[in-house]
C-alpha cells in the first residue's frame, strides 16, 4: 500500500514539475543550433576563407610591385705585386680598407595577356566559393535533420510518458477496487497480488521511459551545445496534409544541395581543363623597375660608385615545348573531368532512388496511422465495455488487463507512426532541397 501512494504522490510531482517547465520550440531549437552547432562553426570559417580568396590579385591578374634591398660591410687587407721598368719587380702595392655597398631595387610588373589563365582562374574561384558556400549549407541542412529527428524523438517519448501514466492510473485504479474487494469479501487475496503485479509492472516501465526521455533530451542538448535538461518540447506538431512524388523529385532536382555540390563540381573541372589549355598559349607582360648603387672602397681603385637606373620594357613567353608536362596535365584534367560527370549521374541516381524510398516510406507511414486512428475508438470502447463487466462481475480480471494492454498498445502505436510519418516528412524535405535552414521553421 505505502509504495502504491509513494508511486501516485511521484507520478503527481512529475506532473506538476512538466507543467512548470519551460517549453522548448521547435524553430528556437533550430535557431540555437544554427548559432552554436561546432559543426556549423567550423564550416563557416571554411566559407570566410574562400570569400577572401575570391580576388583578382590571387588569380593573378593585378599588378604586382617589389621592393628589395641589401647592404654588405667589408674589410679587405690586400698586397698587389706588377712589373717594374726592366726586369725588376716595382714596389708592392698595398690596397687595404673598409666597403660599404648600399643596393636598392625595386619592380613592378603588369600582366597584360595570360592566355585566359588568369579569367579563368577568377572563375574556378568564384565556383569554388560558391561550393563552399553549398558545403556549408549542406552541413546546416544534416544538422538540422539531426535536430529534428532528436527533437521528435524526445516529443514521442514525451507523449509516451502520458500514455504509460494513464495506464498506470487504469492499473491502480483496478489494484484499488480488488483491494475493497477483498476486504469485503468479494475477491481473494490472489486476484488482488495480481492486480498489484501489473501496477508494478506497469511503474516499471513508466521508470524506464522516464530514463529513456531523459537520455533523449541529454542528445539533443549536445546538438545544441546546451547544458541544461530542464524543458519540454512541443507535441502537437502540425503534420503536412500531402507531399506529391511529382513536385518533390522537380524540387530535388531544382535544389537538393549534395546535387549542386556534384555539379559545381563538374563546372570546376570544366574549368581547370581551360585553365591548362591556357598555360599553352603565350604570355605578355610589362614591367619598369629601377636600380640603385651606392659602394664605397677603400680597398679599391675605383673608391666610390653610385649609380641609379630606370627601365621599362615588356616581356613576351611562349611555352614552346614543356617536355610533355603539358600533355600530361591536360589529359589528367580531362579524366577529372570525366569522374566528376560521372559522379554527378551516380548523385543524380543514388538521390531519385532515395526519394524513391522515402516516398514510399512515407506513404506507408500515413496509411497505417490513419488505420490505427480508425482503429482506436474502438480499443477504447472495448476497454470500457469490459471494465464495465468486470465491475458487475461479467469478466475476469484478465480480461480487464488484456483490453487495458491492448488499449496502451494502440496508443502507443499511433503515437509512434505519427512521429514516424513527420520523419519521414523531415526526410523527403531534406532530399528535395526543401529544408528551410534559416533557422526560424520548416517548410
């Protein structure tokens, strides 16, 4: 009797605590994960690093200026030995003293023509940043596909709990009229032992769930980078009246992210095939630089030196023969070429397949939860028919526990295709490229 109302009074107490919780929405989950997932984060760096590499200077088409310049100290001690007049040697001469040498120089240089190189090389960064840019939608895409699923799950266990809690209160409520029963004479101690059996049973499981839930919201708190377990998700998710197979393989087509990833990719080696094809051609630049001397020796004849020196000119390169080297890259950059078509059919393929898959999933889901639903009304009636019996004595307690079962397992049915279906949905939005990621709802 003492663990039946300890089991009430805990029962009573999550209650209370559920209705003072905070409840955490689904597009404010969404938003906190699209702020603090590391996931995320990182990609975003990623993104920001090939945003400043979109210039024209790392493509190589400005100008380009170079100043350099050294200086040298030196000491040199010399002895010079030359023929005198006849055959006697003159005098040695002794050449000894400090240098200094200042030199300044500087360059500037001005493609003029780079065979397209240089525009093309422009485009493959542009491209490239745009695949970043894909990249880091496609990773806030799976988060959020994560987050959803997490989010869903926590809010089925959350239904769940309800529905253990009300199969608790049928139990006891059976456990409390055996109990009157038996003191009165109408039932025997055996009946009520087994009454009490299911009520344990029965809190047991609720128990379990209860870790379940916990554990549920420990995993969406990671996604979310949040330390704090203490809210409810919302349950009443608004399911989608129907998704059409027609529009969602043209969405899929039109902007599924990995799809565009594949053929960026392709435009990338559609690129790098012109960027070598380009290296083969000649190569016209200008250029003006200046030099500057300032040497003094005393170690020398010549004891000081200065010079300054402009120039301009223009400088012509045409890659005549290259060993092969060439020929080498633009057969690899046609192969990459290639393998990057090919991927983009193998992803066209894999994700009609996928679709095809989650479609039919989906399909399936909602006919069986419109079957339960259908179905359910008539769980209820049934349980209620037999309680009713069981209370003027026209069935057994087994009977009461085998409708109270199967009652809890149609609930709990629905309950899990509805969440099913909504995953299924989640799915195929995630697949056709129709995920909204700014953080606010999904389509």
């Amino acid at each position: 009797m003492k663990s039946i109302v300890l089991l009430l009074f805990f029962m009573s107490m999550l209650a209370i605590g559920a209705f003072s919780q905070q409840v955490l929405t689904l597009e404010a989950a969404m938003s906190e994960a699209l702020t603090n997932n590391y996931s995320i984060r990182l990609e975003r760096y990623n993104a920001q690093i090939s945003d400043n590499n979109v210039s024209r200077a790392v493509a190589g088409q400005m100008p380009r200026f170079e100043i350099s310049g050294s200086y040298e100290w030196g000491y040199t001690d010399a002895e010079i030995e030359t023929l005198g007049e006849g055959d006697a040697p003159a005098p040695p001469l002794a050449l000894d003293g400090t240098s200094n040498d200042l030199f300044l120089s500087g360059e500037l240089t001005v493609p003029i023509f780079q065979g397209f190189r240089g525009k093309y090389t422009f485009e493959q960064l542009q491209n490239t940043n745009e695949m970043s840019r894909l990249q880091l939608d496609g990773t806030m895409e799976q988060t959020i596909t994560q987050l959803v699923s997490m989010y869903l799950q926590v809010a089925r266990l959350q239904t769940q709990l309800a529905i253990d809690q009300s199969n608790i209160e049928l139990s006891s409520k059976r456990w409390e009229r055996k109990r009157i029963d038996t003191e009165f004479g109408a039932s025997n101690s055996l009946n009520l032992l087994q009454s009490k059996v299911d009520l344990n049973t029965d809190s047991a499981q609720y128990r379990t769930r209860i870790l379940e839930y916990e554990n549920a919201k420990r995993n969406l708190n990671y996604i979310l980078l949040r330390d704090d377990i203490d809210y409810r998700v919302e349950e009443d998710l608004v399911l989608i009246d129907e998704l059409r197979y027609e529009d969602l393989l043209s969405q899929m087509k039109a902007n599924n992210t990995n799809l565009k990833l594949s053929q960026k990719g392709v435009e990338n080696a559609l690129l790098q095939t012109r960027i070598v094809d380009a290296s083969m051609m000649p190569t016209l630049q200008g250029y003006a630089n200046f030099q500057y001397l300032d040497a003094e020796d005393e170690a020398n004849f010549l004891q000081s030196q200065t010079t300054l020196g402009p120039n301009i000119g223009v400088q012509l390169s045409y890659p005549l023969f290259t060993g092969g080297a060439n020929k080498v890259q633009r057969q690899n950059a046609k192969i990459r070429l290639s393998q990057q078509q090919t991927s983009l059919q193998s992803t066209e393929t894999l994700l009609e397949r996928d679709l095809q898959n989650a479609y039919a999933q989906y399909q399936n889901s909602k006919e069986q939860l419109r079957i339960e639903q259908l179905n359910l009304p008539t769980f209820e009636k049934n349980y209620q028919k037999v309680f009713d019996d069981y209370k003027v004595g026209l069935s057994s307690d087994t009977d009461v526990r085998s409708a109270q079962l199967n009652l809890s397992l149609a609930k709990n049915r629905i309950n899990n295709l509805k969440y099913g279906v909504k995953q299924s949905e989640i799915r195929l939005l995630h697949l056709s490229g129709q995920l909204n990621i700014s953080g606010n709802e999904t389509n």
